[in-house]
C-alpha cells in the first residue's frame, strides 16, 4: 500500500495537531489532597457551559431584534453578574478558563 | 503468566491467513474463525500490557506496538477488507473474542460490505485563524458605532453582542472556505467525516471513504489543491484502514427486530424512536 503523508506547512500542522494531542483525555488523578477542586472544576464547567449557552441565546435575540431596551437592560444586567460570580469562584478554586472544559472523546471537547 | 489475545481487525474472510506475519512482541498473526469472517490476533502475555510503557503511546515500547498494530492492519488490508480495533483490544480468551463476533456478527458483515473496496484519505486544512478574524474586527469597528456608551450594563451588551457577530462571521467564513474544498473532492468520495475549526488554525479536518479505483484520482486532485495559490495550507494522508467509517451495533437484527415488532402492534414512529434510543449502545 503506498501510503503518502503530505503537506505544503509541515510545522504548522505539528503545532495545530499538537494543540489537539494536549486536548485528549488524561488520567483520572483520584488524589483526595484534590478531590474538591476536581469536583468544583467538573461542576464549574457544567455551569460555564450553560452560562454560555445562555448569553449565546441572548445575544441571538438581541441581534434579531426581539427585545424591548428594558428586557435588554435586565438581560444584560444578569449576564454580568453571572460572569462576575462565576470570575469570583474561578477565583477560590484556583481555575483558569482554559481549566473550564470536558473532553468528551470522539465529540471533541464541550466548550 | 496469563496469555490473552491480543486483536487486530475483523477481516471478510474465515481461512487461515497466509504467509507469515508477526504483530506485538514479535507473535504470530493467525485468524479466530467465526461463521464467515475472521478475527486477526496474536497471544500476548498480560504482563506486557501492564507494563509502565503503556501509559504513554507517544514513545517508547508503547509507540513501538501502535506502530506494529498499525503495520498489521496495513499487511491484512491487502488481501481482505478489515475493520480494525483500536490499538491494545485483549480479550481474555478465544471464548470472549467468539463471543464478540456473535455479538456483533451482524454489524460486521455490514460493515465489510460497505467498506468492501473502500480506503479512506485524510486531509487537513490550516487558514490563518488569526488574520480572518482581525480583518473581520476591522471591517466591523468601523460600523459598529460603540463610542455612544450610557451604561456599564449596555456597554457590557454591546461588547458580548459585537463578539458574538464577530463569531458568527468568523464560522460563516470558515463554513464557506470548508465547502469549497469539499465540493472538490465530492466526485471521488463516498462517504465523508467533517471536523470544523477544532482550533482556531486548523480549519478542516476531513476524513473521506474512497474507492480504490479512484485512490490515484483523489491523490492528483489533493496535488492541484496543494499548489493552488490562497492562504490556505493541506496536510493529505492515506490510504488508512476505515477507521472513520465503522458503525456497530450489537445484535442490530434483535433491535429492528424489536422495533418492526412494535410497527406491528401500531405503535408511533416517536414510540419506535424512543424504544431504539434505549436499545443503543
């Protein structure tokens, strides 16, 4: 079989292709010493996703048109806070935003 | 010191495999017969798969047994159509792999079938992320009238809104750049896998099952496409076993079966769907 490997960027796609390498799933740490910000950083990014979600959703009836300027107001208003909270325990629990994600295998990573 | 089996592939065939041909820690290939199609394997000791080296398949005696379970997948798909495992699959004993392919009889011969014939191609594509996204910034900034800031709230919206825009052009574009390149190679492939910006470089990364009589006509296809002028850079790789392209269910006969069985009984279409939905793996 003459299999051919080709490319007109060989270390840019090292770089990239590496990129994703760092992305695959690692070993469970089961340490206790971290048990707790093993399970904020799990819950953390459930509620980061669904903050995002939300604010996607927002800005996509924004855009549309949909909103009033008070419902506009009001939105805004608590999608600041929720980023300002969820700044605040990123913040106890010693996360960064890259930190705030799920590999989930074949379906790439959640955020 | 146990011996497992270590398995390979699946291949459309039930005889013995020909000539000589070594996989990990240096065992003989030979096939596990089950009805018409075979199981490639080879006995290992279990000691060699909990061996330190296991835990990293980037180096040492673990990138070594990738790259053999590699090559044997490569020397069966000359002779057979395979369906390959995943590198390091042990089974505990002849029993467990024969019931594997009970389990999964159906599955296989669907898979050969359609796979009969077919390689699959790689090819990815890196744009520049950063450039496209600036030039959208730019054309942007100066429409976007932001200067009239009132509020700490209303310029919190306006800067997620203006974001959020610049997202959507930036995968409006992407999408249009990946359909291009698609649309080149739709003559030759049969079926295809697209990934989309899993960074913010790495624009496509496509997977096509292809036939083998057009292998040389989508090789010459990705050479035009490589020396194409444009910002655009390709990595090509191929022919691969299918390794994107298998789809298996267990028992699929008992599952349509079940689901014919409720069509029968006049259930929904929605009830059939749910039903399915519970039965998949």
């Amino acid at each position: 079989m003459n299999r051919i490997i080709e490319t007109n960027a060989p270390e840019e796609f090292v770089e990239e292709i590496g990129k994703l390498r760092g992305a695959l799933p690692k070993r469970i740490d089961a340490n206790p010493k971290n048990v707790e910000k093993g399970l904020a950083k799990l819950v953390l990014t459930l509620v980061e996703l669904i903050r995002k979600l939300l604010e996607k959703q927002a800005m996509r009836r924004i855009d549309a048109g949909s909103l009033s300027d008070e419902d506009i107001e009001r939105l805004g208003e608590t999608l600041m806070k929720l980023e300002n909270r969820m700044k605040e325990l990123k913040d106890v629990f010693g996360l960064k935003d890259e930190d705030l994600n799920l590999n989930l295998g074949p379906l790439g990573d959640l955020m | 010191m146990t011996m497992k089996i270590y398995a390979y592939a699946v291949i459309d065939s039930s005889d013995k495999i020909k000539g000589p041909l070594s996989g990990t820690e240096g065992a003989g290939i030979y096939s596990i017969p089950y009805r018409d199609v075979g199981i490639a394997a080879s006995d290992i000791i279990d000691e060699c798969l909990f061996s330190s080296a296991v835990k990293d398949i980037g180096a040492g005696p673990a990138k070594d047994r990738a790259l053999t379970h590699e090559k044997v997948i490569e020397s069966l798909m000359e002779n057979f159509t395979v369906l390959p495992f995943r590198c390091f699959t042990v089974f505990n004993g002849k029993e467990d792999v024969l019931s594997m392919a009970e389990k999964y009889y159906s599955g296989f011969k669907d898979n050969l079938e359609r796979l009969y014939n077919k390689l699959e191609f790689g090819i990815k594509v890196i744009w520049p992320g950063d450039i496209i996204r600036e030039r959208i910034m730019r054309s942007r900034g100066k429409n976007n009238g932001l200067t009239s800031i009132s509020s700490p709230v209303k310029n919190f919206v306006k800067e997620k809104l203006e974001r959020y825009n610049i997202d959507k052009e930036f995968e409006e574009e992407a999408d249009r750049c990946i359909e291009a390149v698609d649309d080149l190679f739709s003559r030759f492939y049969v079926e295809k896998k697209l990934e989309r910006l899993k960074t913010n470089k790495l624009l496509l990364s496509a997977f096509y099952l292809v036939d083998k009589e057009k292998e040389d006509d989508f090789k010459r296809l990705f050479e035009e496409l490589k020396n194409s002028p444009g910002d655009l850079k390709y990595l090509f790789s191929g022919p691969w076993p299918p390794y994107n392209f298998i789809h298996l269910t267990p028992y699929p006969e008992k599952v349509f079966g079940a689901a014919q069985e409720m069509f029968d009984k006049g259930a929904s279409a929605q009830r059939v769907e749910r039903r399915l939905m519970r039965l998949r793996p």
